[in-house]
C-alpha cells in the first residue's frame, strides 16, 4: 500500500516542484517557459511563507505527485495556487488533489482567512467538477478584491466562503 504524505514544502522540493507544475503546464496547456516564467517557483518561501501564505507537497513514497498552495491577499483573502497532481496519480482511489485541498482549508481555516478564491483555465475540465463539489462557486472576476492579479490568459474565477473555526 502506497504512503501518501502531504508536507510543508522545504528548498529541496524546489526541482521537483518545477518539474511537475512546468511539465503539467507544457504538456497539458501548451505553457512556455517564455509566455509564462512563474518566477516564484525558484523562491517559494519568500514568495507563499513572507505574505503569511504556504505551500503543500504530495508524496507517494519517494515520489513527488502533486502542490497546492495559498497566497494571502489580505483582508481574509487566500488565494489558491499551484494545485497540481501528475496526471499518473490522480482520482480514485488515491484522491490525491482532495487531500492536498482539505490540507489548504484547513491551514486557511486555523489562519481566519474568510474566503479563497482562484482562476483556472476557461475550456470544461475535470478540474472544474472537483472544485464545484467543494463548495467553490464561479463568479465573474469583477467580483474578485483588487488585490487578486488576474491571470492574462482567457480564465474562469471561483471563490469559496470558509466555514468559521469557532
């Protein structure tokens, strides 16, 4: 039986990191280094930790099958990012992307953050499925907090109110 283990991410997870989120954006949307350089993969600490965010790693034994990471925006405000599993691991029975999502709710729950809110791509995906059965809704991305930079590309926007830890 494999031993899925979702950690903290520490500076020697950054090649590996870069390696999964690049190549699923390669292979699977046809991203270029070039078009879209993601700088903030070669400097998670400072880019997730320093704005009170984090970010998660999935391990099946040695190795490295997915991310997921918040992003404070203030004003209770996180913002989903870098959630990827390797296209070999995902769904049942390792369920891999929910385990990785309830980890980041409940970091933003213990953080009193009020909302989480992402962009994803535009075309009908299973991605947009999973998000819907965890409570996110689509709205517009006029209904986004100005901090929230919009991706350049064509999106969809989904945001999710989070259940007080009272």
């Amino acid at each position: 039986m494999e031993n899925l283990e979702i950690r903290n991410y520490v500076f020697s997870d950054c090649d590996g990191v870069n390696e999964l989120i690049r190549g699923i954006q390669r292979i699977e949307f046809g991203f270029t280094e070039t078009e879209f350089p993601q700088p903030e993969l070669n400097n998670i600490d400072e880019f997730y930790r320093a704005s009170d965010g984090n970010f998660w790693v999935a391990y099946l034994e040695d190795t490295l099958v997915g991310t997921s990471a918040l992003l404070n925006l203030g004003g209770g405000i996180a913002k989903l990012g870098k959630m990827f599993v390797h296209p070999e691991y995902r769904g049942k029975p390792r369920r891999i992307a929910q385990n990785l999502l309830d980890t980041a709710f409940d970091w933003a729950k213990s953080m009193n953050f009020a909302f989480i809110c992402f962009e994803t791509t535009p075309e009908p995906c299973a991605a947009h499925s999973f998000y819907r059965r965890n409570s996110f809704i689509e709205v517009e991305s006029s209904d986004f907090p100005p901090e929230y930079k919009l991706c350049p590309y064509p999106s969809r926007y989904f945001m999710k109110k989070l259940e007080s830890r009272r």
